[in-house]
C-alpha cells in the first residue's frame, strides 16, 4: 500500500489504525469531560439558588453582590 509517496508495510498500518483509534477514543473522551463540566455547573448553580432560596426564606437580608466573590477573595 502506498500512502503520500510511501509504502506502508503492515507495522506501517498498523500504527496508522492505531493512532486513529486513539484520536477517536479521546474525542469521547473529550465530549464526556465537556457533557460533565455542563452538569457540574449546572448543579452548583441549582443549588445556589436552593441555598438563597432558603437564606431568603428565613428572613435573612439577601447578601451584598461584592461580598460572595469565593473562596479566593
């Protein structure tokens, strides 16, 4: 088989099928990272809202925007 000028021997192919498994494998990979990063934030911000929801609830004065800038400062 030849390939760009270049005979392919059968170690040839096969480092060629491969490397095109392994980019297929980290497409999805890839896409389950994304789809759980999605759903992650999703929930953190779901239950943000449960927890102003219940500090609202009790009669708490709603917090200052600047004062909630995380863990960090």
């Amino acid at each position: 088989m030849t390939v760009f000028g270049t005979t392919l021997d059968t170690m040839g192919v096969f480092s060629l099928v491969s490397m095109l498994t392994l980019l297929v494998y980290w497409m999805f990979v890839l896409r389950d990272e994304k789809r759980w990063l999605s759903w992650f934030r999703s929930w953190e911000a779901d239950r943000k809202a449960r927890r102003l929801a219940e500090e609202a609830s009790e009669g708490a004065p709603p917090p200052h925007p600047s004062s909630r800038k995380g863990p960090w400062g």
